[in-house]
C-alpha cells in the first residue's frame, strides 16, 4: 500500500505518512517525487510513502527521485538594526560662518528637498486613511500571504495620516522580513502598487513584522541625531548609505527640527541618499 503526501519537509510527510498508514515513523520509506520552493523561500515536498518490511528510519527510497531527507525550513530571523555608514564631504560651508569664501553651503533646492519628494515629506493634508482603506489593505495582504501558503495574522495597528500601518505576526513572519528588511520592503512595495489600483486614492501602507521598523526606526533615528550634530559642529556635509524611501522619510523626520540642519535627497533609486547639511 502507498500513498501520496505534500508537506513542508521530508519529515514532516512521513510523520503524516506514519499516521495515516498506522504505523512507526521507522517503518515508512518515502520516494520523493517533487520538490519546489513558493513564495518567501517557503519549501513543500510531495513524495509517496509505502510501509517497509524493515525499519528504513523514514529515509526516502534510492532511486532516480529518491533525496535525501532535509530539515524543516526555518524561518529567518529580524537582522538587528543595522548602522547605514557615512561618508563626508568636503566643507560646503558658508562665507561668514568662520567658513572660507569659496567653499558655499549645498544649498536644498526644491526639487531636491524632502518636502517635494512625496515618499518622504510629510503626509498630504488632502489624504486621510480611513478605517474602509485600513481593512481593505489588510485583507489585500491576507489573501496574498494565504496563496503564500503562509501563517501570519494581520492586524490593522493605526492610521497616521494617509498611511495604514499594519503588523504582521504569527510563527512564518520570519519569511517577510529577510536580511536587513529587504523581502519586508519589497512585499510593502508590491501591496503599495496593488493598493494604489484598488483604493486608487493616494492611501498607502506600512508593513511591519515583529516590530522590525519600529526598531530600525528607533536605530535610524538616534544615528541621524549623532551625525547631525556632528555636521553642526564641523560645518560638513554627510551622506548616508542609500536607503528605501520610507527610511529616508524616518531620518527627514528625525531631523526636521534640528536647529542648524538641512536634509534632502539626491540619486535615482535604488541608490537613492540622504543628505545632513549645515543650514540656518
């Protein structure tokens, strides 16, 4: 007797197997007959498992399609807050700051500055979330974790403005988040797209996972007021590493009332940067 079973893992389809055949895990061997790899680095395996006259410790039988048994894939955990690095540039400072005359400030201008950036300047006044926009993002993200084949509840956290913050949480978020943030970013920009045609009223929404941005932003925040000052003091510019927009938003926030500083962006992304000037 055989049967087919998908699961997560090789070892996870013969403890089903074992189950349904009435038997020791020992006893079941198992051929495998595919392999993939969905969503988020989620794996599944559907193999046939027969009941063996000996003990076969559930390895998979040899053959063209046998594998060996491999270990539950385990989802990734948050990287820690890491530090963008800076470079400095020479002193653009003004004339009559102690400063030499030919070295002028960098000045913002308007098309580089942070309030004309939509991503990062502040929210506009003409778009406010509503609790409608806040749960149809939310059930936007579910239906995409759900074909997924992932296990993370969503929950509406608040609504700042035209932004949805939602937080995700639950054992396969580990999935969502990846080195430095990276799937989390992506995923947020992909259910910005998607949103943006659905709601098509210039909401959007924020993703965290296991308070992940919370903690980058409180990272973010103290490095921007750390170089902040510094660049008052020495009267030089600092350029952060490229960050995504809503990081960028974070740091413009930061330090938008710092006496003696300036920030705005320059680049095209994904190298898009912030830069800390002196100002007035």
């Amino acid at each position: 007797m055989s049967i087919e079973i998908t699961a997560k893992s090789i070892d996870e389809a013969v403890r089903q197997a074992a189950n349904q055949l009435g038997v020791d895990t020992e006893r079941v061997a198992v051929e495998v007959l595919e392999e993939s790899k969905g969503l988020f680095g989620k794996s599944q395996v559907r193999v046939r498992a027969t009941v063996s006259e000996s003990p076969s410790k559930g390895k998979p039988k040899a053959g063209k399609t046998a594998d060996k048994p491999v270990k539950d894939a385990k989802p990734e955990k948050p990287a820690k807050p890491e530090k963008p690095s800076v470079k400095k540039e020479e002193a653009p400072a003004k004339p009559g700051r102690g400063a030499k005359a030919d070295k002028p400030v960098k000045a913002a201008t308007p098309e580089a500055s942070a309030e004309s950036d939509e991503e990062e300047g502040p929210d506009r006044p003409d778009v406010v979330a509503t609790q409608a926009d806040a749960e149809q993002l939310a059930e936007m993200v579910r239906e995409v974790l759900e074909l997924a084949d992932l296990q993370v509840v969503v929950d509406i956290a608040e609504l700042n403005g035209r932004y949805v913050n939602l937080e995700l949480d639950g054992k396969d978020v580990g999935f969502l988040i990846g080195k430095q943030g990276e799937v989390l970013n992506a995923f947020q920009y992909l259910m910005n797209v998607i949103g943006g045609r659905q709601l098509g009223n210039g909401v959007r929404v924020t993703l965290d996972g296991n308070h992940y941005r919370r903690r980058r932003a409180e990272a973010l925040t103290t490095l921007a007021v750390q170089i902040a000052e510094q660049v008052r003091e020495r009267g030089e510019e600092a350029v952060l590493d490229a960050l995504p927009a809503f990081e960028r938003r974070v740091v413009h926030h930061a330090l938008s009332t710092m006496d003696g500083i300036t920030t705005y962006s320059e680049g095209e992304e994904p190298n898009r940067r912030v830069v800390i000037a002196p100002g007035e």
